[in-house]
C-alpha cells in the first residue's frame, strides 16, 4: 500500500488525536483533516494549512460524513467514550457511541473501500486469569497477547464492562468484514498512554478524569488522593510521544504487515500499582516542581462503589506483550515510567503557573 496523503481522523480533538495530529502535521507528508466536537487541544494546529478542522458530532445522521470517508485514503476512528465514570453513570450511551455510531464509520469503509485504524482498548482483554481463579495476579503473570489471550469479561450485573464489550463486539465484526469483504483494517489496543493534553483537571472543569488527572489536581489543589480500592490494581504507562510513533508507523504499513493485524502498544516495563502511581508522582513533584505555598495532599482510600457507583468491577493487572509490535514495526518505546510521568506533571504544572498569574 502506498502511503497516504489524505487522512480522515475522527476524533482528533482527544489527547491521543490531537497529539497524532501535531506529528502528522510536522512530517508535512500528509493533508489532514480532523474532526471532532471541541478543538482546543488542537489550538496550536489550527492555522496549518495542511490541516481542515470540522466542528461536528458523528451522530448527526446526514450523508457528510460518508462523503468524508469516500474523499480520503485513510480513515483513523479515535470516537469513544473512554471514561469509567461514564461506564456506570451512561452505560447505554457509551454502548451506542463505541459501538453503534463507530458501526456506520466501518460500514463506510467496507462501502467506499477504505482502508481504517480503529482505535480499540486494553480493556477488551477483561479480567485476568488470576483474578478469575481469585489469586494474587502476581502469582499468574499472563501479559495479555494480541491473538491468543481470551477475553474475559465481569458478571452482567457490573455494567461497568458495557465498554470493553462494545470495543470487542466492534473488533469482531472488522474482523468478519475482512473475511468476507475484503476490509482492510488494522486495530489499535492502547494500554494506559499519558503525556502532555492528557484529559483535564476536575478543579478546573467538572468531571472524572482518568488517574492521572486526578493524582495531579492533587498535587496542584491539595484534593485528596484517592485510592481506590486501595489502589491496588497494576498498570503500564506509555508515553503518548512513543504511542504516537507506533501509530504513525502503521500508518505507513511498511509491506502491508498491518493489514488485518491488531496491535497491542504499551511498555510493560512501566507497570506499577496506582498506589505506586501516586507515591512516584508525589516523590518527583517533591524533587523538581514544588514551591513555597503548594498544598501536600492526603492520600486516602475509597471503594470503587464510593468513588464510581454500583456496578463497577476493574482488572487487577493490565500488561501488554508489545512482541508483535516489536516485529513487525520495529517499534518500542524510549521512555521510563519516571521519564513520562515526569513530562506530563511538567506540562500541567507549567500550565497551572502561567494561569495562576
């Protein structure tokens, strides 16, 4: 496959879109043109002239949007509802966006003949063997591999899993329309990115962010840091500069190793608790940004009902084999968990200091 110059993203306004666009911008191989329903971590991008930005939500059901996909020679499908809060306070309308309204966009590509990256998630995996059988997950420690690992999901009754069945449920019918029609698609499982435009601050804009976000308006407004559930659960961070360059090699599919792949892209070698999250982010906030007068915040626990509501079940450790990324992209990531954590505290800490005056 030749490498493409017109690219559709969906959903680039998100923190992994926006900051795909900016690299895809910079190459200056590409003409892009990024849609979404907010543009403001796109601020820096918009006067490119390589860039059209579109205001508008994929639902709005009119044929523009399959107009877009017929124009361009790569569709990239960033749409999600990725919130947990989400999963347990709008569980139906996390189903209809992640896989519904995602439906039509491949529904597109098998029509028009487009090749798509779909954006899915590390939480089709589900739940952990170890978990399953009720061990410590250290006792069983399955990295969960692209296509052999099952995916096991919770009990019906935790509807907090309603996302990670709408991703798979929409892996597996790209999967059948590849059989069947042909579909050329490569699917993205991201496990845990951060790094600069991550999310936002909930003292700042309400909401639930993700971890991270939380452990960081702490740091800066002195909220507590909950744990929750003892911040026990394992995970592995990845800085979003070393994701992106995962992304864009598939996107130039070199030998069209991508084509009908699924690609696992993480660092198992950042995996920590989020008890171990907080504590590092304290430690080198302690060391290379605090100030006279910065709030010390308490670390406290909280159950998972408390902080997310009933119905809410997590996986215990979340670790990529990246092998087959390793193989046929030849990509890794560069950045140690104190080197990610690290630029993405500086990037919020800058901002904070430049509006607090």
């Amino acid at each position: 496959m030749s490498t493409p110059t017109k690219i559709l993203i969906l959903g680039a306004g998100g923190f992994i879109g926006a900051n795909l666009t900016s690299r895809l911008l910079r190459e200056g191989r590409h003409e892009v043109t990024a849609l979404d329903i907010e543009n403001d971590k796109l601020a820096g991008d918009l006067g490119d002239s390589r860039l059209t930005f579109l205001q508008r939500d994929i639902s709005v059901r009119d044929e523009s949007l399959e107009a877009l996909v017929q124009d361009h020679d790569l569709v990239i499908d960033l749409v999600a509802m990725a919130n947990p809060s989400l999963y347990i306070s709008r569980p139906l309308d996390v189903f209809h966006l992640n896989f519904t309204e995602n439906l039509r966009i491949v529904d597109y590509c098998v029509r028009h003949r487009k090749r798509i990256i779909q954006f899915s998630t590390c939480e089709v995996y589900g739940r952990t063997i170890a978990g399953v059988l009720g061990k410590p997950p250290e006792e069983l420690p399955f990295p969960f591999e692209e296509d052999s690992s099952p995916l096991i999901m919770g009990p019906v009754k935790n509807h907090r899993w309603i996302y990670a069945c709408a991703k798979q449920l929409l892996e597996r019918v790209l999967h059948a329309h590849g059989l069947e029609n042909g579909l050329n698609y490569t699917i993205i499982r991201p496990f845990n990115f951060i790094g600069p435009r991550i999310d936002y601050l909930p003292s700042e804009k309400a909401g639930n962010p993700r971890v991270f976000s939380h452990f960081m308006n702490a740091l800066l407004y002195g909220t507590p840091m909950k744990l929750v559930d003892g911040g026990r659960n394992y995970r592995a961070y990845t800085h979003i500069d070393d994701a992106v360059e995962g992304i864009v090699r598939i996107i130039d599919n070199p030998g069209n190793t991508c084509d009908r792949e699924i690609f696992n892209l993480g660092t198992p070698e950042n995996e920590t608790t989020i008890r171990g999250l907080a504590e590092r982010m304290i430690s080198l906030f302690d060391e290379h940004f605090r100030i006279p007068g910065d709030p010390v915040p308490e670390i406290i626990e909280v159950s998972s009902e408390e902080f997310y509501g009933s119905g809410y079940e997590d996986c215990d450790r979340r670790i990529p084999d990246v092998s087959k990324a390793r193989k046929l992209l030849g990509w890794t990531s560069t950045h140690d968990l104190d080197s990610v954590l690290y630029h993405t505290m500086e990037y919020f800490v800058e901002r904070h200091r430049s509006q607090a005056g």
